[in-house]
C-alpha cells in the first residue's frame, strides 16, 4: 500500500496524519490525508486544489512535477509519497 509521510515542518502548524492507502493516485492519497484532518489542506494546497508554490512532493525518491492536477501522478502499491514545505532563505 502507498505511504504518506510529511515532514516536522508541516507539524508545527497542524496534525501531519501518516498513512498507508490503496490510492493509487497522487490526489487520492492526499484526499485522505485531507479527510483525517480537513486544516492540513490549506497548508499544501491553494484555493484552487494545486499544490502551493511552497510545497514539494517526492514520490519514491523523485521530485514530482505534476502541481495542478495531482491525479495524473500514479502510485506504485509500494509507493512512499513525501510532502514537504520548500525552504528558503539565508
């Protein structure tokens, strides 16, 4: 099964639910995060359902690319998905 996992950072503002899903899409995965704790949303996700400008999604070790849609990124039932909150700064 697909395994969720998001980083300390997200932590600090709100409960970071750890999941393993049969999503087999990117979006599915997230959905179910969304639904155990509908504020998480807000922090990885925009007005209009796409990942913020600040957030990043690895899926098996590779940078996703996919930021709109999010059911075009398949998973793989050994997947493990990332999501974590772009830093910068000096």
């Amino acid at each position: 099964m697909p395994r969720l996992v998001f980083t300390p950072q997200l932590r600090r503002f709100t409960s970071t639910p750890e999941l393993a899903s049969g999503a087999v899409t990117l979006r599915a995965l997230l959905d179910e995060a969304f639904e155990l704790n509908p504020m998480l949303r807000g922090y990885v996700l925009d007005d209009q359902g796409h990942l913020r400008p600040n957030v990043v999604v690895f899926v098996d070790g590779r940078r996703s690319t996919e930021r709109m849609r999010l059911d075009e990124e398949r998973l793989a039932p050994d997947s493990t998905v990332h999501v974590l909150q772009a830093l910068s700064g000096g």
